[in-house]
C-alpha cells in the first residue's frame, strides 16, 4: 500500500519476522501455523507499519497458558524494542499487572475510570526476578485491590 521497493518489502518482512520470532515461518499460510503463531505474524503486521501505538484487545484469551505467557514475554520485548505505546485491553488481572505501566480499571455500563493504578512490575519481569515478583506483597495487595472492584460493580450489577 506505501508502494515500497520489492527489496525494502522484502528486508522490512524479515526483520519483523525475525523479530516475532517467526523468521523461518515467512513462507507457511496462515492455515500451518499455531494459534501462537497466528497472534505473532498479526503483530508483525501492525509492527512493519512502525505504529506510535499498538491496541491490542484481548489478544491472548484464546491461547492456552503456556502461549499466553510466551506470548507476554514476547510483547514485553518488543515494547522494550521498539517504546512503542501498547494499549492492552484484558479482563486478567495477572496479565494486566505483568504486563503494564498504567492500569485503568472501567466500570460497566456505562463504562468510566473507577481507578488508576501505576505500576512497574513489567520491568521486574523482564528482569532477574521474572516471576516472582508476582509473589510480592505489593502485587497481591494491587491485585486484591482491582479484584474486590472488579467483585464490588459485579455486586451492583446484580442489585
């Protein structure tokens, strides 16, 4: 669509294959590859556009766990990347507080900010710790705290 050179088209599809990790995968059709695989060569999509920012709208809630959490891992990586701005809708809190800076948390209808929440445990992740800090005293009070929200407008709703 940008008219690009066959060669930039070319050298730009493998770098964003590489990238998500599907390098040796840039001839398959859609239909060989895994879910997992299907979400990164989505991603390579949206990255080869070179994106300010990236929404991602329950992009992992079909992926089993272990391809959740690679795939976390792998956003994690490319965020650190490419700093590009990832706007990740979820209904998990563990993945929202894995993999955000910022956490908002929404009411239901109609939907309005009940809470902000700005958090670092993203970087701790990624780092030498990995997961245990979502063992931490500071991650499971956030954590409990979004929950008894998330559980206090589940009880209005059904007043």
């Amino acid at each position: 669509m940008r008219h690009l050179p066959a060669g930039e088209i070319e050298e730009l599809t493998k770098k964003y294959l590489d990238l998500v990790e599907l390098g040796e995968f840039g001839d398959h059709k859609p239909y060989e590859l895994s879910g997992g695989m299907r979400q990164r060569a989505s991603l390579a999509r949206v990255l080869v556009n070179q994106p300010g920012m990236i929404l991602m709208d329950e992009p992992f809630g079909a992926l089993d766990a272990l391809t959740r959490q690679n795939m976390q891992t792998l956003i994690r990586k490319i965020w650190n990347q490419t700093q590009n701005t990832v706007f990740l809708i979820t209904h998990d809190v563990d993945e929202a507080l894995a993999l955000a800076t910022r956490i908002i948390v929404m009411s239901s209808r109609p939907g309005r900010i009940v809470k902000e929440f700005q958090t670092d445990f993203t970087y701790d992740i990624g780092g030498i710790n990995k997961e245990s800090v979502r063992y931490t005293k500071e991650y499971m009070q956030i954590r409990e705290e979004i929950l008894n929200i998330i559980n206090e407008q589940n009880e209005t709703l059904q007043l």
